[in-house]
C-alpha cells in the first residue's frame, strides 16, 4: 500500500488554506508514489505537522516556521521513493 501524507493544521489560526496548498503540490508531485493526503484540523492550538504514515517529518513548533515546498516535497521524497528526481526542487 502506498504511504499516506497527513497534514494536521491549526483551524483557529486560519492555516487550512496552507495546508491545502501543501496538500495540492504533493499530490502533483507524487501521483505515483502516494496513496493520498489527508488534511487534519487539529484540536491543538497552532499545530501545523506533516507526517507519513504516522511518522512525523515536520512540526512547525519544533522548526520555528512552516515549511518551504520546496523542503516538503524533499522531506516527502526521501521517504516515499528516495530515488525520485525532484528536478528543479533538488537544486540548493
């Protein structure tokens, strides 16, 4: 089975919208390597994480700032299909 993204976000502090953005640029990326992505609003105030079937690879909290796309979608990379090309997104 294909591994599932899930993006919880803080509803109270308008944040569905990025995670919504987020959601939609995996999806572009890694229509072949994932199952879906799912966008969780969170009972936790100002919580904004990004895990993989459980396994968190981004808290906002933790970092100090959300994620860049570019970064999430490496992040997402090295997990699902670490050999994938990102193309321009490889680039430093």
């Amino acid at each position: 089975m294909k591994p599932t993204v899930i993006i919880e976000y803080c509803p109270k502090c308008n944040w569905m919208l990025r995670a919504a953005y987020m959601a939609q640029e995996l999806l572009s990326t890694f229509t072949d390597d994932l199952y879906g992505v799912t966008l969780h609003p969170s009972e936790t105030n100002g919580r904004y994480t990004v895990s993989i079937n459980g396994t968190e690879i981004f808290d906002r909290k933790q970092q100090g700032r959300f994620p860049e796309v570019k970064e999430l979608k490496q992040l997402v990379r090295d997990v699902v299909n670490p050999n994938k090309s990102l193309g321009h997104s490889d680039k430093p």
